[in-house]
C-alpha cells in the first residue's frame, strides 16, 4: 500500500464541504482512497456501475436520506449525472439539520458533463480534487527508476514483471479508446485518437503544432482541437501553459503538450523496458515530464505552472508561481546525473528574477551548479513542496 499525498486534503475537503468531487483517470486508485477514508468513519460505498447500487438510487430522495449520518460514496458518478440536482436538495436538508460537512464523496472520471453538471447543480457547495497517478513524492529513491518506466498507475507501477506491467498498459489504453471515452459521448473513432495519442508521445514535452497533426491525421485543425480537448479532459494529457508576464520579450505562445504518465508514454511508443528506454529518443522528454507532473503534484493547491521560452533561445522547462509568493521558482529538468546548463537558462531567470533557480536531475544529492542555482533530486524537491504544501493547509 503507497500512501497517498491527496489522502490529508480529502480528508480536508470533507471537513469543510457538503460533496467533494475525487476526479482523475480510471484505475488511478480513486476508489482504494475513498475506501480507506470510508473505514474512518461510518460510510455507504455505492458503485454506480453496478445495477443492484443503481436500482437503490432509482428514488434517491427516499433512499439516501436513511444514510443521512454517513459519508455516501458514489462511485463512477459521471452513469448517473441526474443524480447531481438530487444530491442538492438532500444537501439544503441536511443543512437545516445541522449536517453541513462530509456529505457525499463523489468519484469519477475527469469530463465536461461531469464538470458541467456539478458546477450547475452543486454550486457552493461542492470541492474538487484530481487525484494524479502515483508520483515521485508518494515513493522512495530506490523506485523512481520502476516509477519512471512503468508509470503511475497503481496496476501498473506495482506488477510483478514489466512485461506484466507493459501488457496491463496496453489493455489500459485499448479499454479507454474502445469503452470508456465512446460512453462519454464523443463519437470519435478510437484508430484516429490513438494515432493522436502516440503522435503526442513521440513529441512528449514538445510545443504544440496543431496544423502539423492536422495533416498527419488528415483532419482540420478544430477537429484536433476538440481531440486534444478530451484528452486534457479526461487528465490523460497536460497543456503547460507559456509564461506570459513579459511583454518586452518576444515570447513563445504555443503551450507544450505532455502525455501526463510516463508509463504511458512507453507503451503508446512500444518501449517495455529499461535498456530501451534510455536508448530511445524519447527519454529527455519522458523524464521531464514525470518531473513536471510530480512536482506539480507536491506544490500547493493554487500553484500557478507555465513554462519560459523566447525567440532568442531563452528557456525555462517549468516555472512555478506559488500561492503569496511574488516572484516564481525557476525550474530546469535535466536527465543527466552531470546537468551542465545553457545559455539560454541564465538568459530567460535575468527575465523573470526568479526567486529559486533550480535544477532537477536524475541523481541522488544536492550541489551546486553555479552561483545561486541548485541541483536537486526530483524525489529531494517533491518534499520541499510538500512541506510548503502542509505549511499552507495549517
């Protein structure tokens, strides 16, 4: 059992929310999580994928008012989006009876009608939480290399072989493009948003170039769009967004696009083990992307993430603003275990003065690189943020 980083804010969230909403990808351990709060306290787990769970909530306003005292957790809640106005009433009743907090737990996976519903129907009265797959502040040096290779996903990071891991992967992807994206209504030919999704694997961290998917995928360039669209959607990839507080610079308005696990990347790319890993082209990519995904994972809840680059050759993987924090962190992602950095770096933090200029890398200890700019470990920098992260939640 991994301990979970997100585990203290749910717990949080349900102490100040009527519903909390736990969104992420299927099989990332939405469920284990909300069953290990559910023995905390006296709980009704109901999977919304089950017939016999949905013929109980047939007439929710007589059913779950007999669990007025309990956490109800409704599971795969995007089956049953009609329940959201009913969820509302219960709640106002539950108000005026002086059961304000710790209502329901909602689980499900990330899309626009789930987010659609909610908002309308629970406004005020609900929280979101994502929770991401496994990252570098839940595991120990000692697993990031398996972390790196395999993924996040619980199935996946934790099989016995990585080939049993690598074929768990495949499975993940064939089900999400075959069963579970077409039940969110998009008819989208599952062939064409694979080929989109390996595309998006073979160029990991790369600008986003629209017009050139379009023309690989013989589609026009909205059509990519609403793809993409999905895909961010659904918390399967991330659009790091460019920084934008530097009118004098002429800088880079494209976001970069990352497949958001790696594990993922690897197998949309066929890579099933170590050896092949490092001798395929995608690997700076790849690392850089679990650092990205990891880091953003650990820092504070309001954390704003972008990315510096200019037309000149000034550039910065990621820069972080944390919340009551006036100037950013500036952030370089280095596979190497001798990071050697360019000019381009030093040129884009005399842009922004950043207020840390760090280097994440693949060893085990800090030093310094140059004056005023560390080298960190990816797992070393994850518990800085986290112990910011628990600082600001006191």
């Amino acid at each position: 059992m991994i301990d979970r980083l997100l585990l203290a804010d749910l717990r949080l969230a349900l102490a100040e929310s009527s519903a909390v909403a736990l969104l992420g990808p299927r099989q990332v351990g939405k469920t284990t999580l909300a069953l290990t709060l559910g023995q905390e306290r006296p709980s009704l787990y109901l999977d919304l994928e089950s017939e016999a769970d949905r013929t109980k909530l047939i007439e929710p306003e007589l059913y779950l008012p007999q669990h007025e005292d309990k956490l109800v957790i409704l599971d795969e809640i995007q089956r049953a989006p009609q329940l959201f106005q009913s969820l509302r009433g219960l709640i106002d009743a539950g108000r005026r009876h002086g059961r304000r907090h710790g209502r329901f737990l909602l689980l499900g996976s990330a899309s626009i009608d789930l987010l659609k519903q909610s908002s309308e129907s629970l406004a005020g009265r609900i929280r979101y939480l994502e929770l991401p797959p496994i990252h570098a502040g839940e595991i120990g040096v000692e697993r990031l290399n398996a972390l790196w290779l395999r993924g996040g996903f619980p199935e996946s990071l934790l099989a016995v072989t990585d080939a049993a891991s690598l074929r768990w992967r495949l499975d993940f992807i064939r089900s999400y493009l075959e069963r579970d994206i077409p039940q969110l209504g998009p008819r989208i030919p599952a062939e064409t948003l694979r080929r989109l999704w390996t595309m998006l694997a073979h160029q990991q961290g790369g600008l986003l170039n629209a017009a050139a998917l379009a023309r690989a995928l013989a589609v026009d360039g909205k059509t990519i769009a609403s793809y993409l669209d999905l895909l961010v959607d659904l918390l399967l990839v991330r659009r790091l967004p460019p920084w934008h507080q530097n009118a004098g610079k002429r800088l880079v308005k494209s976001p970069k696009v990352y497949v958001r696990d790696s594990g993922l990347v690897h197998a949309l790319l066929g890579v099933g083990d170590s050896e092949s890993l490092l001798a395929h082209p995608v690997a700076g990519g790849s690392w850089e992307g679990l650092a990205i995904e990891s880091l953003l994972a650990c820092a504070p809840d309001g954390t704003e993430s972008s990315f510096y680059r200019t037309s000149a050759g000034a550039e910065i993987d990621l820069v972080l603003k944390l919340p009551g924090q006036r100037r950013p962190w500036a952030i370089e992602v280095k596979r190497s275990l001798a990071p050697k950095l360019e000019r381009g770096f030093y040129h884009a933090c005399q842009d922004i003065d950043p207020a840390e200029r760090l280097v994440v890398y693949a060893g085990t200890e800090p030093f310094p690189v140059a004056k005023g700019i560390q080298a960190l470990p990816l797992c070393e920098l994850c518990r800085r943020l986290i112990a910011l992260r628990e600082a600001k939640a006191k």
